[in-house]
C-alpha cells in the first residue's frame, strides 16, 4: 500500500493489534495486522503515524552519513540508537568534566573553559565506555546459560573493521565501542554473535541455524551495522 508518499508492506497475520516497525538501513515499513482488518482501517492508523515513520527513516538517513563532529552545541550525538542534542555547558568552578544524559532528549558536556574539541571527544568516548559496561554484563549473564556457555572475560576498544570479536581459547570476547551509539538490540546481538562462537567457530550452516534458534531476528540487526560507517 502506498500511504501518504510511503510505500507500506502490509502482512496479515494472527495477531490483535497492529503493529508498524521500520527496518534499517532503507527505512522499509512494514505493518502487520490482524486477518479481518480492513484496508481503510489500515490506511487510518498508518496516516496517524506518518510523522513519526518519516522522524525514524529520517533518523536512519541521519546514521549513514559520514560527518566530523566539533563537539560544539548543537550537534547531533547518538546513544542507544536514539539522537540527542549536544550541550555544552562552561563552568570554571568544575572540580571534574562530567556527561549528563538529560530529558531523553540533551545530551550535556560539562566542562572547564580551557578543554579543546579532543579532550572533549575524549570525554564523550569515556562515558559510551561507562554506559557499555553496564549493560554488556546483564546480556552476558542472560545468554550464558541459554547458550550453555561461560566468558570469563571482556573487554571493550575501537575497532576499524569489527564491531566484536572471540578468542576462543581464552573465553573472551571484544566489543566495538561505538556499539554505544546503536540500539541495545543490535549490542545484544553482537554479544550473542561473539558467545556463539564459543560453540561454533566459523560462520557455517551450524552457526547460522544456533543463530535462527537463539536469535530469529539477528539478520535485521546484522544488516543495520553492516551500513553504519566505523571509525576511520
């Protein structure tokens, strides 16, 4: 259906409610609904959402552009897949620089005058880095016994070309700190990829059916990394 300029998939299921989901990285909507709904009913609901549908393809155009952040207010940052609005707040009596995530919507550097555009990325990348250690541990405890495996250890760093990795012999697993700025499914997934090898490890027909298994949906996720623009 094509509905206010946007061309909807529509996918008649048994379920109770309508349900709208954009997938990355073209924006693709997809919309199921129950089997006896109509299509004027449908066209109703989509046309309530349009705005919303065109933030979140807009969002997602947003991510695939290369840009050159000079920390100044303004500027659109990224966490957990959602954008926020850069603050930065001058302070000469700040003891510490400190990052505040603030009304679902800011994103507040607090800094002392005297700090320049890499201390102030410096900043920033440390507290990705906090965020990221306290989520990866709740998903690793969580896939742990569903997997039937143990990390004894990971770690966090930049990556040029990865967005994780195993050493197997070790049980240690590596996550790319730049998954701070993406949805914490697409975090879940790479820690499920990364753990999976610890069953598996190369990409093979068993890797991919643990994978359908544990993860039905970790092909959406593996194709929006693969768009998103790593660090150079």
């Amino acid at each position: 259906m094509t509905i206010g300029g946007e061309t909807i998939d529509v996918v008649r299921k048994n379920v109770k409610n309508i349900n709208i989901r954009i997938y990355p990285p073209s924006g693709k909507v997809r919309v199921a609904v129950p089997l006896s709904i109509s299509d004027d009913m449908i066209t109703q609901v989509v046309v309530k959402k349009l705005e919303w549908i065109k933030r979140q393809k807009a969002k997602f155009r947003a991510q695939l552009r290369p840009e050159t952040l000079r920390m100044v207010s303004g500027e659109t940052l990224y966490f957990l897949g959602s954008a926020y609005q850069l603050r930065i707040f001058e302070h000469s009596g700040l003891s510490h620089d400190y990052v505040e995530l603030r009304n679902n919507a800011y994103l507040d550097l607090y800094i002392r005058p005297d700090i320049d555009t890499e201390h102030r990325k410096k900043l920033l990348q440390e507290w990705y880095r906090k965020q990221l250690r306290l989520l990866i541990p709740p998903i690793i405890e969580k896939w742990q016994p569903v997997l039937g495996v143990e990390v004894l250890d990971w770690r966090i760093r930049r990556m040029k070309t990865r967005w994780g990795s195993c050493n197997i012999q070790a049980q240690r697993i590596w996550l790319n700190l730049e998954l701070a700025k993406k949805p914490v499914q697409c975090l879940e997934y790479v820690v499920v990829h990364e753990m999976m090898h610890l069953l598996e490890r190369y990409h093979n027909d068993r890797f991919t059916a643990l994978m359908d298994r544990h993860l039905p949906e970790w092909r959406l996720h593996r194709d929006e990394l693969n768009v998103a623009r790593l660090p150079s």
